[in-house]
C-alpha cells in the first residue's frame, strides 16, 4: 500500500502498516485484540519507560518519517539500555493532525521497522486517532532485566568515577545544521561531510545496546543524557544525594564539535549542555573503572572518564585552570520552555 | 501547593503532585529514576493497554480537571477489566499547551488519586512537556493475569451468547446534555437530576472492576465498548471469524435513555450506536450464561442477554418485527472522523 492518497480509516492503518510491526510477537495478536500480554522471563523483570515526541518540540513535521519514526523508539530504547535493560517491545500511540498519506506511513512504518530490528523489539499494541494538533507519537517501551538487577539514577556514591559514552554536543549542533545548514557551514567553517555527520547525530540517535551488559556488571547508577550533561548530572545527583565535579576539558567531543567549541564562544559550552545526545551516563566504583572502559571498548562503545562523584550536592564544572566554570544555560527543559515552531532554511 | 500562578518546571510539576501518586508503588523510586521496574506476580502475566485523550476530541478543555483525569484513567481501565485482568499502574504521558495553573494541576492530581483509589493502582511513572497543541493525557495502564487466561476478543464462537453490562446510549446523550443542557432539557423533556445521570455517565465512566471474576470464569471472548455497540460488536466477530445477531429491544437502556429513544426518531439508535459506554460486551457459552448472569448480579452488575454469536461474518440487528434493521451511523472513529473543537453552550 504506497501512492498517494489519504489513509482514512483507523482499520486500514492498523492492519496494512502496524500490525506487521507486531507479527513476531505473539502476545500482540496480530493487533486484532484490545490488549497486549506478555510475561517476564524466568527471573527477570520489566523495566518500564515512557516518552513523547511532537512535531515543532522534538522534531519537524516535515523530516523524513523513517527518521521521525526512528527517534521516536530511540530515546526510549536509550532510557531502557541505561538501566541495564534488554529492549523487548513497545506500545505507541499515535495523533495526526490530519489522514496521514499512504506514502508518508509506509515511510514511517520501514522506519519503524528499521528501528525494532536495531534494537531488537516489537509493536505489541498502540492507539491512534486524529486531533487539531501536530503530530505527536508517545511510546512506551519495554525492558527485560535481571530481577532485582536494573541499574538505578539514584544509587551514585561519593567516589564513583563519572564516566560517558560516544561524544557530546554534537546532536545539538546537528539541530542547528539541520535548520539552518547554510549559515552553519558559513560561521562554523565546516565541510559537508562534517555537518553529515552532526545532522545524523541529532536526526538518529543510536541507543548504546552493547552496553547493557558492562553497565550490569560495573555501573552503581546510570542514565541516557536527553537533556544536555549538566542538567541530567543534576538529576543523578539529586536522587542519589551526592554532588559531582566534571573536568570540561575531559568532557568528549567529535573533531567537529570540538572544531566549533574551539572557534566559536557561544557554542564552548554544547558538550557540557546540549540536549540530544541520547549517550549513558555512569558512575563507577573507582576499583572498576578501568574493567568498565575494557569491556565498554571490546564491545565496540568508547567511554570517557569525565570527573567524579563527591559528597554534598550540585554539579561543578571545572575550566582548564582548574577553578568552576559558570553555566550559561544548563539544559533543555521541555516543560519550562515554551514549544516553538522552528522553520528550516538550508 | 495550591493557589493562582502556574507551575513553570517539570521538577515542581513531578514532585508537588505526581510522585504522591506512586508513593505506593516501590518500582516507581519516588519517580526520580528514569524508568519503572515490576514483576508480575508468581504465575501471572502482565496486560497492557495504551490509550490517548485530547481535549477537543475526548473532552473538553474546560472540563473540572478531576473529571479529565477520571476519565483519562478510566477508559484504559476498562479495557483491562473486559480482558478480566486486575488493574495494577500505570504510565502517563503529559503534553500541556501551556504551564498549568496550580489549582488546576490540584484538581486533576486529586481526580487521579481518586481514580486510581478506586481502581486499585497506581502512578509507575511518565512524562511530562508542553507543545503548541490542546492538553493531552497519554496513559498506559498495565493489569495482571493469571497465565494465559487473558479473555481474548477474538475467541467468540457460534453458539455463543452475547451480553453486555450495564446500560447502553447514555453517555452519547450525556455528551449532547454536557455541550447543550437547555437544549437537551427542552428537547427531551428531561429533568434536572435525568440530565445530571446522563452526563455524570459521560464524564465519569465507571469500569465494570466486580466483572473481572465472573468474565474469567465464564466468557469465550469479551472487550469494552467504546465506540458504539455495533461497531465494537463488529470488531469482536472480525477477530473471531463469526457473526453476530442483536434484538434492538434487548439492549439495555436507562429510563431516562429510553425515553429519550422514545420520544424522537433521531436518537432511537443511540443505544446501538452511540459511543463512550465502557461497558463491557461478553460473549458466553450458552451452558454458562444463566451462571454469567447470577454472578454478575451477585457483585451487583446487572448483565444483559442481547443476541447471539453465529456462523458467517457482520453484525445484524432485528427490529421489533424481526426485520433487520438499517444502521444509520454505526459507530465513532475517532481516526477517520476530522477534530472539532465542540462549544458548550448551556
């Protein structure tokens, strides 16, 4: 079913575009039922998150639907890989502002698909309807761990080695490109290929699946950094009751964002507080972790080493001599700050 | 935390008025974690359903805050209950045109709480931001089974038994008396306290909890009724593969319904048709039904015998001379059917 055209009915949507998403798993009944079942393996538990994505906050109506779609099940899946979770399957409610086109959610739904085999999951069961709104797309996803096993927010202690994965900033900068790619190669002096790859950052976010298992086996918490580093810092420490000191000269970045930090004042703090990155954020007992980079490495994820948990609370950055650093903006707060249409000029 | 002024972070918004909310619930870490963890108890499974309310299309924005937060819960739960599963939490996806108002956040935390009171679970976590669109309230709400005793949708077989809880049509006139209550009033020569019974029936619905028992002891198939009772009865023989077969006067409807129905030509099918019942439609082996009926009165919910399961494919309703009748509009899509943004006049 491509063309053009107008999907009009809820039937026709479920059945020719989603319930193939569903067909591996059993529980979903092919979407013909109200409800999803589904039971943990032996001595395992779920692990449980919920997250939204609108057009105009989280992306733009007009982006390729494979990439709407990939996002979407991305920054969910990279909550459940922070915790230590297996993705297993997921649960999405859909809302169009009008009939999608018959071309636009095969589009959506190979980009869907694309993603659930990535990350290893299913469409167990959703919801759609239409609504004077942009689209939006919530989904909840679902986690398999080891019972009593789930890697916390809130069990950072005084001592534990703050370490994250991949680079930084670069989804931030990619948003930038992504609106307005002419202005970024003239200011930031950067070729295609390097604006390619900082588009793709922030366009599709890749959760960090081989680290579930290190993070298991070292991490006292953890989580997905969403919302720039020193806001999510904040958060860990505030739930575990410790305070963090993070080095910003250690803080990763890609030879491109480390080009703009090191060109452009206004963007020298993107690695500290830009949002996007849907990279993980551990804290590890020191004993472990030199084990934790070993084993992150073998399975292919760089880790950084960025600072180190204390006693007391609140995050403090460090600049290259040595004394705090004022945080300009410490982060995106989807709440707070009040949705904006952004528009696209290349 | 009450008052005029509005709430202007996500922090305040989750730990002033959510985190109470699953303040029983150990998985949930107080909402300061980023996922929820739980476990279905030995030799049970989890149900899961995911629903969406926006106001405009499933409510009014003017609606009391607790009546929305009723109902958003609500009609998940109802799906639960039709599935014979036992509510436990559930996660709920906040999307707010703009920061809400205290009193207002007040009233609608206050609505949950009774609800979820009322249906037994509780608040597992969630999320929360603002987008330039009308308030919507995302939840998925998990309920547990004893393995493989989900009653399905799809396993109604001929022979069967059609049965529906409660009273059909009532909220459908409760939406009209809600936008139009002069109108309604005058139209249909209803009282006050019929009007109050209609609409109370529309913003409140109440799932069927006392069915659960008898549903897993006694049904083939079941499932709520949502979007009209010939067009929910047709989604139930679809996945089962069989035909169904209704006398119009079986279905049950309240007194002031029924007069309604009565009195014009314009509502005589609002009890087949009309939407927002979240009864709950069961088909039982004829063996079982006159047991079905008992046990449902003995929890106090009257069960109705409407028609029969047979062979073949459609839902046929007879008239009072045995001759089918014509379906004028079978039910709601809330896909195919364009938003309005509904007026209240009074």
């Amino acid at each position: 079913m491509t063309g053009t055209g107008r999907i009009d009915s809820e039937e026709t949507l479920i059945q020719g575009y989603l319930a193939p998403l569903a067909a591996g798993f059993p529980g979903a009944f092919g979407l013909a039922d109200d409800c999803a079942v589904l039971a943990p393996a032996e001595g395992h538990e779920f692990v449980l998150k919920t997250d939204a994505v609108a057009a105009g906050v989280h992306f733009f109506a007009y982006d390729a639907p494979e990439d709407i779609a990939w996002k979407a099940l991305a920054v969910n899946v990279s909550d459940l890989v922070a915790k230590g979770a297996t993705p297993l399957g997921y649960l999405m409610s859909l809302a169009f502002p009008e009939a999608p086109e018959l071309d636009w959610m095969r589009q959506f739904a190979d980009g869907l698909g694309e993603a659930q085999r990535r990350f290893g999951m299913q469409l167990m069961g959703g919801d759609t309807d239409r609504r004077d709104s942009p689209l939006s797309i919530t989904i909840t996803a679902i986690g398999c761990v080891a019972t009593g096993r789930m890697v916390r927010r809130g069990a950072a202690r005084a001592g534990d080695v703050l370490l994250v994965s991949g680079t930084l900033g670069d989804a931030r900068l990619g948003l930038f490109a992504h609106q307005e790619r002419k202005m970024a190669r003239t200011i930031w002096k950067l070729d295609n290929a390097e604006l390619d790859f900082l588009e793709q950052r922030y366009l599709r976010p890749e959760p960090r699946l081989a680290l579930i298992e290190p993070l298991l086996e070292h991490a006292s918490a953890a989580m997905d950094l969403s919302d720039g580093l020193v806001k999510d810092l904040g958060r860990m420490c505030r739930a575990s009751g410790v305070a963090a000191r993070v080095r910003d000269r250690d803080v990763p970045c890609s030879p491109p964002t480390r080009k703009v930090i090191d060109a452009l004042e206004g963007w020298r703090q993107v690695g500290l507080t830009g949002g996007d990155d849907y990279e993980v954020l551990a804290a590890v007992p020191p004993g472990k972790a030199g084990e934790f980079i070993k084993n992150a490495a073998r399975v292919g994820v760089p880790v950084t080493r960025i600072g180190e948990v204390v006693a007391g609370s609140g995050v403090s950055v460090l600049g290259a001599d040595g004394s705090p650093l004022a945080i300009e903006q410490p982060g995106y707060d989807h709440f707070a700050q009040a949705p904006k249409r952004r528009k696209r000029r290349r």
